[in-house]
C-alpha cells in the first residue's frame, strides 16, 4: 500500500495515481497521531518463511520510520531453529509451549537468532534507506534474565525471565535515526545466556518503553467471534472481552496464548495491542493506517 507509492511510482495511470493520493489522504491522521511515538513489533513464525511477504513487512516497518514513528522490532525464529537443530540430530523438546533449550540448543539459539537472522533482518531494512541496527540482549545489558522455573517444576534448562530491560539504550537508538532489531535473548548476572519467547520480549519492552502501539504480527486474521468464519472478525474489542471469549469457551485452543499476549500487554499498559495476519501484503501498514485495519485492536 503505502510503500507502494515509493518504490512503485512509475508508469501508472492517472486513476491510478489519484488512488494512490488517496491513500495517502486517508494514513495522514494516523501518520500524525503516531509521529514521535513508538510502536513494538512482534515477527516471527509464517510471517518469517514466504519472501515476497519478508519484503512487504520489512517496507512496512521503514515507512514507519520515515514518517515519524519510531519502531522497536522484536523477532522470532523458531522454524529456522527447528531445522538447524534436526540437521544436527539435536532433539526438539517444547513443555507447555516453551522450548527446553539445553547447553546445546542453546548454542544453536544464539547462532540462529542473534546471528544469521538478527542480522539478515537488519541489513534488509538498511538496503530500504533507514539505519536499523541488530541486537540481542547480551548488547549492553539490553535484556537482564533470570533462569525460569515452570510452575509445574519443569526444568526447561536456559530459558530466562525477564527483570530488566535497558530502556535507556532502546530510547538512545530510536532518537538517534535507528530502529533496533532485537533478538529473544538475554543474559543473567553472571553473563549467562538464556532463550526468551518472542512475544513476552515484545510485551516487556513495550510496556516498560511507553509504547503506544504494540503489534503481534501472527498466521491468523485476528479475533472471530466464530472461529470458521472470517465474515465474524472483530476489529475491536477490549481486554475484559477476550477473557469473557475464553471463560465462554468462544476463544479455545492454540488461540489462547495469542490473545493472553495482547492481554498482557494492556494489563501491562500499553494502550493499543493488535494481533494482525502476517502473512498478508503490507500488514502493518493496512491495520495501523486505513480506517477499517485488518486485525484486531485489543483496547483498555
């Protein structure tokens, strides 16, 4: 949409270009109401395997940052991981949703993550004109961690919690022109590494920054009132209404921990969550600057 114009501009029809304008006519509020402010992305999982779709979200994220906003990318990388660890007959543990990331997955973890694709992310967004600089938490302290415990008393071996997270440093970039790309891994007091979930990263560095938009880019459209039916999607809806979804047995399934993550996130305060299909053209860009969006909104 939007980065349409600037990349694609040539040879188009008079009609075409008025539609253009009016696209852009229709983002300027929203353009303005977001200028100065910070967004969190959540990347990860399909959205990270299909290149065209890669191409399309990484000009979303530079559009942001060329028109004011200041975006934080937090990313993912599972699948990748995944196939790195079946290549080296490293068996895949996961308990309750959480990888078990013992001394030799988590090797891989921080070679896969923190290197190859931290590093990839960065560079695809640098070759659109912005300065994006890659990150895990073990720079500068960025992630403090300390070894998590499951409830059920599941040692899930170097996977951390988070209890610091270096605000300052994240603030310093985004001010400065740059959009930090941050990889799932921090460090505990004695430098240790620990693997992270994407989504708790992004729910943390959000909430603690101040952000006014936190975005979960995900393989499903967003919130259906009926699940098989994409005509129900709700665009809107509020914190108290998911958990009603859930406790009424609306929400069920792999979807529960989708939407808690968006829960969390505005019990942690962030005003706006929204939980968008990743796979889609442009997704950011349509949810956060059409008046219809293509996802759901999680409010207060």
């Amino acid at each position: 949409m939007l980065s349409e114009i600037i990349y694609n501009d040539s040879n188009q029809s008079m009609e075409q270009l008025i539609e253009k304008a009016n696209v852009l006519c229709e983002a300027l509020p929203y353009i303005n109401a977001l200028s100065g402010k910070t967004v969190v992305i959540k990347y990860g999982g399909n959205a990270m395997q299909n290149e065209s779709i890669i191409n399309t979200i990484m000009q979303d994220i530079a559009m942001l940052k060329i028109v004011g906003v200041n975006p934080i990318l937090v990313h993912g990388g599972g699948p990748e991981i995944n196939a790195y660890l079946k290549k080296l007959n490293i068996p895949l543990k996961f308990h309750n949703g959480l990888r078990i990331t013992d001394k030799n997955t988590m090797e891989i973890v921080q070679m896969v993550m923190g290197g190859k694709i931290n590093k990839d992310i960065a560079s695809r967004l640098n070759l659109l004109g912005v300065k994006a600089i890659g990150l895990s938490g073990k720079d500068a302290q960025l992630i403090e961690v300390k070894k998590y415990y499951s409830p059920d008393g599941m040692d899930l071996g170097y996977v951390g919690e988070i209890i610091g997270i270096n605000t300052s440093l994240l603030n310093q970039l985004s001010n400065d022109e740059l959009i930090p790309v941050i990889a799932g891994i921090g460090t505990d007091s004695n430098g240790e590494a620990y693997n992270i979930n994407a989504d708790l990263v992004a729910g943390e560095i959000a909430s603690r920054i101040g952000a006014e938009k936190l975005i979960f880019l995900t393989d499903i459209d967003g919130i259906r009132k009926n699940p098989e039916d994409p005509s129900t999607l709700i665009s809107i809806i509020s914190a108290d209404e998911i958990k009603k979804m859930i406790n009424d047995g609306e929400i069920k399934g792999g979807m529960i921990p989708k939407v808690m993550s968006c829960v969390k996130g505005i019990e942690q305060g962030v005003p706006k969550v929204h939980i968008i299909n990743g796979t889609t053209p442009h997704p950011i860009l349509l949810e956060i600057f059409t008046n219809k969006g293509i996802g759901t909104m999680v409010t207060k």
